[in-house]
C-alpha cells in the first residue's frame, strides 16, 4: 500500500506529518511523493485563518472528485475543530485527530480495505522520541509541549490542541542529539506557545534551550513562537540561553495590536508596556535581535485610534519579520460572535500595514548590505542556489556551497524578506 501526505499550517503541523509517516514506516506501509501515485491520501488540515480553511476543503474536495477509486483520511486540526463541516465535506472520509497519529497505520489499513475509522479526542501521548520520516531536509523539527495556557478571544487552534502538555527535557536533549549525530544543523524546537514549556511540569525553557545547545556538534537552534505573558516571570533566564552562541538571535513574540484596549479585548494577559520593556531588554543584551511579531488587522473592536497604535508601535520597535493577518471569524472563537468591520475599512488598514511593513523590513534589511555574516546552509532554493540562514535567522541566498555548510557571506543586496551575498569562506 502507498500512502500520500499533504500537510498545511505550521512548523508543528508539518512534525505531526512526520510522526504519521513514521508510523506508517514502522508498519510497512511505504509513503510516496504525489497522489497520483497513492492508494491512500491524508489531507493534513491547518485551521488557523479562513483562507487556510477554504484551501483546505476545497482540496479535500479536489481529491474526492478527481480521484474517486483512492482513499481520503482527513487529519489535523480541522478533526478537533469543526467536525460538522468536515462531516459535509468528507462524510465518507476516516480522520486522525492531532492527538491520535500513534493510530495512524490502524487508520491507513482501516480505510483501504473499506471501513470509515475516526479517531479523534486528547491524549497525553509524548511526541517527542517516536520515529518520523525526514524531509530531507538538515533541519530538525521537535514538538517540546502541545496545548496552550491562552484564552485568546480570536483564536480556534487551542480547541484542536487542548490545555498545556510539557514534554521531558531529558527526551527532547536526546531526540536532539541523535538528529545531530544523523547530520541536522538546524534544530527548530516548536509549540503553539514555547515559553509557556514547563508551567506544568516545573520545567524551564531556559533549561531547555541551554542543555540542546550544549550538546555536541555544529548546529543551531532555532526557538518557536513565545506568548508574552508566559516569558514576563523569565525574561532574563530566557535571554541569557538565547545569548548561546549556538542559538539564533530570533525571538517570535506576537503582539496582535499596538493598543492597551484592544490587548485587553483580545485577552492577549498582557499590557502594551509589558511588551516593549520584553523587546527592549531583548535587544539591549542582543543587540542584533531579528524580531517577529504578529498583528492582526481589524480585530472587530479596533478603532481608527487603535489602528493607529499599530502602526505607531511598529515604527517604534521596527520588526524585522511582520506576519500579518486580516481578522476573520474562526470557528468556536469567542470573538466570532462580534460584528465585523466594514470590508473598505479591513482592506484599507491592511493595505497601510503591508505598506509600512515592506518599508520597515527593507531598511532592516539593507543596513546589513556590505556586512559580512555567520551563516549555515539549510534549505535548496527554490528558485534556484541555497538558502543559508544568518546568526540573526535572516535567509540569504548563495551559490557555490552545500547543504550544511557553515560559511561566512558578505551581504551585496537585500530585499524586504531575504539578501544576497558571496561567499567570503567556508
């Protein structure tokens, strides 16, 4: 049997795609690379934004249509968060809850031979040390918790990924060291909410980062997305473990509005001041910081003043990445029950934020042209040469190198997402 899986949404989705191929693996079953050439097809479902929920159905449709001699599983978050839509789309399909994937191979061999099986709920279950099929890729994803500590009014995903659930240190150090010892030269250490790790188990991130970058070898780790509220009784702990010269100067701290009234309207648990004195004792001790954030735009009760506030706060702590969303409704979100504003109004916003988010980037980015960078070779390009990532996590594309290379790049142009450089040395 051949089994196809096609995986949207986050770092930690695409682990997740990852466990089930290793399941599958361990039981025989071989994973191919188009569905053309499946027997079975898993649609490994994102549901946080409403476009990522219509591509989603809309190819979970596409496949039913297109192949209907295959098998359909539908897995993910879509599983957890809206079983009634997904039983009108897919009423024939077998789904794997996010929580489930341990019963991937029962599902596959299930649904091949005819049964519809729906394996869904929470479980405490360790993600962390089971087998998972590579991409091929040198960098090295692992899920260290699952769950959130957050009531964020517009969010959906905490009700796919359920309350808080740490894994140990000492089991995320070892799956760490033996993707090192198998050649990783980048370790993404992944949750809904990374500084939220240990709140239930009385561990530390701080902990964590220090023992994975002590290990042995040549490589990076790369720290996922922090809610704010969870690093205000550890800021200096965190900081200190993400001076390690083996850990990227990157932090992704979402922020969602530069407004007081609407953080609190979100039930973000945080004050705006709270979060500029975290960026600011941040880029003090290092001061080459690359800062992520996300806003949304047109949350149902941001203001022209509130939008304002924004976009205040972005000239004021200057990004260097700015994911931006357009507030939609999402399914079960407590803010779905608000009026949303005018449709002009959300376009318009968004469009002045996009705009200010090319200008801020770009100058960002163009001051490190002429400089010459530390950088490791992780991902071919698209588009042709090599995506090597700096110090501070920014992309550079080079030519004349290999994957794993460890080089230094002297930048010669940039744009508002990426630079170029020439190799100085390897």
């Amino acid at each position: 049997m051949k089994v196809y899986i096609d995986t949207y949404g986050c770092t930690f989705n695409k682990a997740d795609a990852q466990i089930m191929g290793g399941v599958l693996k361990e039981n025989h079953i071989d994973l191919v690379d188009s569905p053309e050439l499946a027997d079975v097809i898993i649609v490994n479902t994102c549901y946080v934004k409403l476009p990522t929920e219509n591509k989603v159905v809309y190819k979970i449709q596409q496949l039913q249509e297109k192949f209907p001699d295959k098998k359909v599983i539908v897995s993910g978050c879509m599983v957890e968060i809206d079983p009634e839509k997904l039983e009108k789309v897919a009423p024939d399909c077998s789904w794997i809850g996010p929580h489930q994937l341990n019963k991937t191979a029962d599902v596959v061999n299930g649904t091949y031979c005819g049964r519809v099986i729906r394996e869904c709920g929470f479980s405490k279950d360790s993600k962390v040390g089971v087998p998972k099929v590579s991409d091929g890729s040198l960098i090295h994803i692992i899920q260290i918790a699952e769950g959130c500590l957050g009531a964020c009014t517009f969010c959906c995903t905490r009700f796919a990924r359920g309350p808080l659930n740490s894994y140990p240190i000492k089991d995320i150090v070892a799956e760490a060291k033996k993707a090192i010892d198998d050649g990783a030269v980048e370790i993404q250490l992944t949750a809904q909410d990374t500084a939220a790790f240990g709140y239930d188990s009385g561990e530390k991130l701080s902990d964590l980062i220090k023992e994975v970058a002590n290990l042995d070898g040549e490589f990076r780790v790369r720290v996922g997305m922090m809610h704010p509220k969870n690093i205000l009784n550890n800021v200096d702990e965190i900081i200190d473990a993400i001076k390690h010269p083996k850990v990227y100067n990157f932090i992704h701290l979402p922020v969602q509005t530069g407004s007081n009234k609407v953080l609190s309207e979100m039930r973000r648990g945080h004050t705006l001041d709270q979060y500029l004195d975290i960026v600011s004792k941040f880029k003090s001790e290092i001061p080459d910081l690359t800062l992520a954030v996300d806003i949304i735009v047109g949350y149902p009760t941001e203001s022209d003043e509130d939008f304002q506030l924004t976009v205040d706060l972005l000239r004021n702590i200057k990004p260097s990445l700015i994911h931006l969303s357009k507030y939609q409704h999402r399914k079960g979100a407590v803010s779905s029950s608000l009026k949303e504003i005018p449709h002009e109004v959300m376009k318009k916003r968004s469009r002045n934020l996009s705009r200010i988010k090319t200008e801020i980037t770009e100058e960002e980015n163009k001051e490190l042209v002429g400089s010459v960078q530390n950088a490791v070779v992780v991902e071919v390009g698209s588009k042709g040469g090599f995506i090597a990532k700096t110090d501070s996590y920014i992309p550079v594309i080079v030519d004349g190198v290999n994957l794993g290379d460890f080089i230094k790049v002297k930048i010669t142009d940039a744009t508002a997402t990426y630079l170029k450089g020439d190799v100085v040395s390897k």
